[in-house]
C-alpha cells in the first residue's frame, strides 16, 4: 500500500475492496504498528537476529509489540515467521504479570487475536493454545528452575530489566531455546543499567528497537501525557521511564543520580549575584570539544543554583560569544567567567566584539579537572548547590566523571563550565559577593 501511495494509485487499489475487507484491512497490525513495533530485517551485527530488544518508555506499546509477534510468529504470519511455531516460551517478573498483562492485558494476547483465530488460555496447566496446535507456557522469573526440562522454539520476555532473578532466569531459558532452526527471543522492557541488559545490547547477533511514550500518544490520555511530562521530563526518572533511555553512572563518579534528583527544584528564589561561565573549545574544528556555557546564581543563604546550560557543540568562536553574552543578558548576570588556558586573550577579545560592556573576568586552571571538580561535589553532597529544572546533558557527563576523566575519553566541557561558575559563586575570591545593578 505504501508503494501505491508513493506512485499515486492507492485510491484506485482501495476502491476494490469492500466495507469490509477495508475494515480488515485496517484492522491489521502492519497497518497501524510503527516501523519500531515490526520485527528488524537484521541483527545489529548483520545476519539473522537471536535476540531483539523492545526498548521503550512507559505506554510506547511494548506490550502489544511483544504479543504481536507472538501473534505473527504462532499463525506463521509473513514478515514474523515462515511457518507457524509450535512451542513459545512466555515469561514475566512474576506468575501475576504473565496473567495480567501478557495474556489477559488490554495488549496483551488474548486481545490482539481475531475470535476464530484466538487461542484457549488454560491457566491451570499455565498455558496458550492456539486452533493451528501451536502452545505458549508461561514462567515467572520469580523461579528460574521452572524453565528446567521445557524445550521452545522462540520466547517472549517482558521488562527483563526488572526480574529479580534475571541472570539465572534468562540463563535457563537459553537452554530450553533448541528447538527449530533458528531460536529467537524478544525482549519488550523500560531500560535499566541492569548487567544482563547492557550485555545483550552489546550482542552483535541482537537487534534493537526503541520508542518513547510520545510516540504512541494516539493511544493515551492527553492528560495523561501532559501532567506526566510536565513534572518528569530531563529527570533521570523520565529519561528512564519515558523516553526509553539506559540512564547510566560510574562506581567512581563525583555525582550521583540520587544526588541530582535530590538538589533538583522547580523554581529559583531571588539571587543576590549570576555568573555565565564559558569552558571555551580548543578549535571550531567539528570534531573539536563542545563549549560549556553555564548559568548560575547564588542565593542570600549561599545557596548556588544552576538556571541553566547552553552548551554548544563545536562552534566558532563569534557563535559561542554570542550565545554567552546572550545567556548573560538573559539571566542579567554581574560577569562572565571565562577559562584563558586554551584561548588566552583570545577568549576575551571574542566576547569584547560580541559586547564590549560586558565585563569578562579570566581563570587558569592550575589543577587538574577533577581535583577542581571535587570541591563542587562536596557542595552537592551539602545540599548547597540546585538545579533549576533538568539538564540532561550536562548531568550526563556529572555521572560519567571520574578520576580518568569521561568513560568515553572525551572532554567534561559541561561540567567544566559548571565546576568555573560554581568556584566563581561559592568557592573561588569572589563568593558571597552581592549582586551589583549596573545602570
């Protein structure tokens, strides 16, 4: 239909069909899923996929994506299986989520099939069985030992991420996953750094699909949408749970997500000084570092509070002194604070072309990043410093530093400039000055 479409003759095609065969046909689930919610042509290594991973946030319609293709791969529908499938594993946190969501649920199995094609659910032998003879059993991964002796042919595994037993649970299932010429596994769950998952993402014989809530919203409430959206969005929470994201951190990291979720506030009080601080690139070149541009004020209690983070990716230098200088005016802040190591006088002549007036007060780093870093996260671990809203970004790479610096070797430019504007408010020569009105 969709080669009709793009060559213009869908309207002569549909006027072929009647009411109902058009009522069929836009009942099927090729014509309303996403190309996220069909299965992949290939694993992300190339080849046939074993395992394909459904990440997603909450309401993105994993579920009906799972039952779908238990649906597809049971009646040995085109695109999901070249014949049908006579042994299905089904496995869910505990015996209660199989029931209730999997097979019972308003996605799950029971709902997606037509009646005459509708298998019986037995919930006293734990098992689908369909007209055609193929069976689905179902397993709690509350007892990895019960997949001990079954024997399948592909499996459905719903949010993984949070079995309780997940190593042992998926490790018994692997075993019982030898039947058919080419066992496969779909794993429908939100993303947690759980071991197991990051382990199957990094599979070169998985394939991977991702979704977050937004992208089924047809199918939910606006309200819904909007009040959750509202208090949860850039929160590690909402990254996790709605746009479907492995929100991460290291062992040996400064910060915490506990602890950013913790200094997080809806709205800042009156400062008595802002700073705009400026971690300025080496080059403009594109592979060069970001620009950190950070925000910041601190209150009349010496509380500092982060307003917000404009950091630009590899730019020219006229860009990010305009972005600074316009950062500066937005937040009528008293300075900018610019770090000289890698730009010299540079860095100030570029900021003096973009607005003379504005003052610009220059910092050296003599230290190294993370003991200039350091200070400032013992501020967090106070509970003196906030951040007014959510950045993403920046509390990425907050997660992601240690003592060697990023795990992806490249540099804090974020942090950097939050480390600068944090020392110029609370820790450097210049703290607890009050905030000059200038005419």
């Amino acid at each position: 239909m969709k080669t009709c479409a793009d060559n213009g003759t869908l309207d002569e095609l549909l006027a072929g069909f009647s009411a109902r065969d058009l009522e069929t046909l836009l009942a099927a689930w090729e014509m309303q899923a996403r190309e996220d919610q069909l299965p992949p042509p290939q694993a992300s290594g190339g080849g046939p996929w074993t395992v394909w991973l459904v990440m997603g946030g909450r309401g993105a319609g994993k579920t009906r994506t799972g039952a779908e293709w238990v649906r597809g791969v049971a009646l040995g529908l085109p695109g999901f299986s070249h014949r049908p499938v006579g042994r299905i594993a089904l496995v869910g946190e505990t015996a209660a989520d199989v029931r209730d969501v999997m097979i019972e649920g308003v996605s799950g199995l029971l709902a997606i099939h037509s009646r005459d094609e509708r298998p019986l659910w037995e919930p006293s032998r734990r098992r689908l069985a369909w007209p055609n003879g193929a069976t689905a059993q179902t397993f709690s991964a509350e007892d990895p030992e019960s997949l001990r002796g079954p024997q399948f042919e592909c499996a459905w595994l719903d949010e993984l991420a949070k079995w309780r037993h997940a190593e042992e649970t998926f490790d018994m299932l692997q075993f019982g996953l030898r039947l058919g010429q080419h066992p496969r596994q779909v794993v429908t769950t939100t993303p947690r750094p759980a071991p197991l998952l990051k382990r199957l993402l990094a599979d070169p014989k998985a394939a991977v699909s991702r979704a977050a809530t937004q992208a089924n919203a047809q199918n939910l409430a606006a309200d819904f949408l909007q009040r959750i959206v509202t208090r949860y969005a850039g929160t590690r929470l909402g990254r996790q749970e709605l746009d479907g994201e492995m929100v991460e951190e290291r062992a040996d990291a400064l910060w915490t997500r506990d602890m950013l979720e913790a200094c997080r506030r809806p709205a800042a009080p009156p400062m008595r000084r802002i700073v705009v601080a400026i971690d300025p690139p080496a080059s403009s070149h594109q592979r060069a570092d970001a620009c950190g541009i950070v925000a910041a004020g601190i209150d009349a209690d010496g509380h500092v509070h982060i307003l917000e983070d404009a950091s630009l990716g590899a730019a020219r230098p006229a860009k990010w002194a305009r972005v600074a200088v316009a950062l500066y005016a937005k937040h009528e802040a008293d300075e900018l604070v610019a770090e000289v190591n890698q730009g010299g006088e540079m860095v100030a002549a570029v900021i003096n072309e973009a607005d003379a007036k504005v003052p610009v007060r220059q910092v050296r780093a003599t230290r190294g990043k993370y003991l200039r870093a350091a200070p400032v996260a013992q501020l967090y671990e106070q509970g003196r410093v906030h951040h007014i809203g959510a950045f993403p970004a920046l509390e990425d790479e907050m997660c992601a530093f240690g003592p060697t610096g990023l795990d992806n070797g490249r540099s804090p430019d974020r942090l950097d400039a939050l480390v600068w504007a944090v020392t110029a408010l609370a820790l450097g020569p210049h703290a607890g000055e009050p905030k000059v009105r200038r005419v």
